[in-house]
C-alpha cells in the first residue's frame, strides 16, 4: 500500500509548480461531495501549450500567438483511493508518494475534468497581449508566449476559478464526450476507485435496456 505524503500541503491560494508548462492552485473551500464524503477538496490545473512547437497551428493560424492554456479540475491528492493510486503509479516507487509526484501522475493518467475560464465575466484586467477565438467549443485565449500565459493566470483565471468552483455541480453534470463520461465520473474513480469510462458506458447500456423493456410494455421508445 502506497501513502501520500501529506505533511507538505500545497499553498493555500497561491499559484505552484508541477513542472515547466504545469501549474496548480487550490483553495480549501473548492469544495464536491459525493455519498461517501461530503467534503472533497478540489485542485484547479494549467497546462501551457505551445501549438507552434507541436505543429499544432491550423492552416491560417496567426502564428504570433501560440500559446494557450489548457485548464482542468482534479482531486487533491490526499483524497485519492488507493485503488485509483494503483493505476499510474510508478512500480519503482517505495515509501510515501510526494504529494507534487502524485498530482503530477494523476495527471499524467488523463483523470481530470476540463473547465474554461474565459465564460466567466468580470471587471478584471491583465496588461499582456492575447486575442481569442471563438470556436464551436467555446472561447479559447492565445498568447505569445508561456511569460504572458503565465501572468494571465495568475491575474485572471486563479480569481476566475472562485466562480467556477462555486458552480463545481454544473461542469460536473456535463458529459465530456459521446458515451456520457461526466465530471461526476471522474470525481469517483480519483475518491473511490471506481472506473469512470466503465461507469458511463454501464450508464447507456442500462439506459438502452430500460427503453427496451419500456417499448416492449408500452409499444413506445
């Protein structure tokens, strides 16, 4: 059985490292609750991006602003289920998990809920340069380079995520793609284990057998 090393918590609502291109932030009251706990501490994420490097840019693009920001939700670590511990942790790996390893893992595995800052409105402003784009999918802000993002960050997405935490019920109901997967999924594979994908999909199958047994009742999908 694997511990994390709670001793050294993160900073209260300051901005910290995971590595070069990946930051934290949380704060105590960023708050879910599930049956099993109702206080589950949350964990906002930053990841920057350069498209231009990764030979991400869209034909057309404006290549003076490659650079975005990609921004989820995950679990705090000292709430993760050893069950969930299992899955990505390194073999080699003995004694107490370091809180930073175990957060940086976690999200290495692909366990964490995307959000996006940019539909909050507020006053705030921040003196660096950066266009956005309007796509299907919503608004995503560019900048010119991680310096930029990074002050962008911490002036206005860390106080933005007050509002999205405060509204953790509703990203968290909304399915993240075709087969359903939602927040709430995610949420019980870091707290209990469970499996998030298997989750949903078990969520359809059942859905499809009830309007199955319905028709076959009723003469009606």
């Amino acid at each position: 059985m694997t511990n994390i090393d709670v001793s050294e918590d993160f900073p209260e609502g300051e901005l910290f490292e995971l590595s070069e291109c990946t930051y934290g932030v949380t704060k105590k009251h960023w708050m879910c609750g599930t049956e099993s706990n109702e206080h589950i501490q949350l964990v906002a994420l930053f990841e920057l991006i350069d498209r231009e490097e990764y030979d991400l840019l869209d034909d057309g693009e404006d290549d003076a602003y490659p650079v975005i920001v990609e921004i989820s939700v995950m679990v705090h670590p000292k709430f993760f289920a050893q069950e969930f511990i299992e899955r990505f942790i390194e073999p080699d790996i003995e004694g107490d998990y370091l809180l930073y390893d175990a957060l940086t893992d976690a999200y290495m595995y692909g366990c964490h809920i995307p959000v996006n800052p940019e539909s909050i409105s507020s006053s705030r402003t921040c003196d660096v340069e950066s266009i956005v784009n309007d796509t299907r999918c919503g608004k995503f802000r560019h900048f010119k380079n991680f310096d930029d993002a990074k002050k962008y960050i911490r002036e206005i997405y860390v106080p933005h995520m007050d509002a999205i935490m405060g509204l953790c019920g509703f990203f968290l109901d909304v399915p993240m793609n075709a087969v359903g997967t939602t927040g709430w999924d995610f949420i019980y594979e870091m707290t209990e284990g469970k499996d998030a994908f298997k989750e949903s999909f078990d969520r359809v199958m059942n859905e499809k057998v009830e309007k199955v047994i319905r028709y076959t009742q009723e003469g009606t999908l």
